[in-house]
C-alpha cells in the first residue's frame, strides 16, 4: 500500500550538471543545478531551472547562451564545490583548478576537464514560480575521444556521469547496464499488436 507524501520534489535520479556562462564583464563562471534534462528533439534542446539570486541567472539573460557540463564521478569534489559557493564573490575555475574553454558556437565556457558538453544558445525563459526555466538549443556538443563509441557516440559507461536524489540530498554513481532501449519490452508484444516506435 503506498502512503501519501504530499507534494515533494522526489523525482529520481536528477542530473548533476555544471552550466557555463560568462558575466557581463566577460569572466568565466560555473554553477551546478540538478532541474534539467532534455525537452526537445527537434530542434534539439535542453532545459535548466534556476533561481533569480544566482549570478549565472544574469549570466545567461545578458549572454542569451550557457553550456552544460557533464562531470565523471572523479570530480565529485570540485562539483560539489561548485554547488556550494556564489560566482558573485568567488572564482570557481581559479579555485578547483577546472579550465574554462571559449565555445566557438555559443558565447559562454565549458569545462575542459569534464567529459562531454553542451553550447547552448537561449531559446526561451519561462517563469515557474521559485525558479525559471532556461530552455536552451544545443548548437554544438564536445566530447572527449575516450568516451566515444565505434560510431562517436557518448557512452554513460565511459562518462561514469554524477547523478542525484534529491529525497535524501545524495550524489549516486551511474549503475549496471541493464539492456537495449525498446528490447525488454518486445516480450509484451502479442503477434505484433500495439505501436512499436
């Protein structure tokens, strides 16, 4: 029997993602959020929820661009850090030691020491309430070679990606691979019924 937890951001797992932006006086700045995930495949696009105070809120309106930064789990410090601290009083990139690179597709910076990366230039801004989402079409997307496939794609098991809950406030490690996407389901079709995608 389930029991009623009234209404509580327990969605699980959430992304630990580091967005990039530049100030308007063209100084690199990093935040880690965790309300995102893709929102649209054509054009692709991908989406954030920030809150007004954060610098990388004004960041993103002035600029009209960010980046999405994906961390290994051997980052967990520096991400962690990152989450903790105001870019308003405190150079990120100068004290965990990551590297901001210039996208050449958006105006804003990814983090050369985290896998993979997202230059996003700013579709829309839409106030929820306590936050705002940031929807962002991805431009261009960076990877390291060493986490490509034979076809260049990313794989989540060479990427190792931070992931969270936000029920328990905790960072996870990504698990086992479980299957194929539409395989485990075909055992429920019968004699080819229903809409396979």
């Amino acid at each position: 029997m389930k029991k009623s937890l009234g209404t509580k951001l327990f969605a699980m797992p959430s992304p630990v993602w580091v967005v990039g932006s530049y100030d308007a006086s063209d100084q690199p700045n990093i935040m880690t959020v965790a309300w995102g995930g893709i929102c649209c495949s054509a054009p692709p696009c991908i989406a954030i929820s920030l809150r007004k105070s954060r610098l990388t809120y004004t960041n993103i309106l002035q600029q009209k661009a960010f980046t999405i930064n994906i961390p290994s789990v051997q980052h967990i410090a520096e991400t962690d850090y990152i989450g903790l601290v105001s870019g308003k009083n405190t150079d990120k990139f100068g004290v965990t030691g990551l590297t901001p690179i210039r996208s050449d597709n958006v105006n804003a910076p990814f983090v050369s020491e985290f896998p993979l990366a997202f230059e996003c230039k700013l579709l829309h801004a839409i106030e929820m309430g306590a936050h705002t989402q940031f929807i962002g079409q991805i431009l261009g997307v960076k990877a390291d070679e060493e986490i490509l496939d034979s076809n260049g794609t990313p794989m989540a098991s060479m990427i190792n990606p931070l992931i969270s809950s936000a029920s328990d406030r905790s960072y996870y490690a990504f698990g086992e691979y479980l299957g194929q996407a539409y395989s485990p389901g075909l055992a429920f079709l019968d004699n080819h019924e229903g809409e396979v995608h």
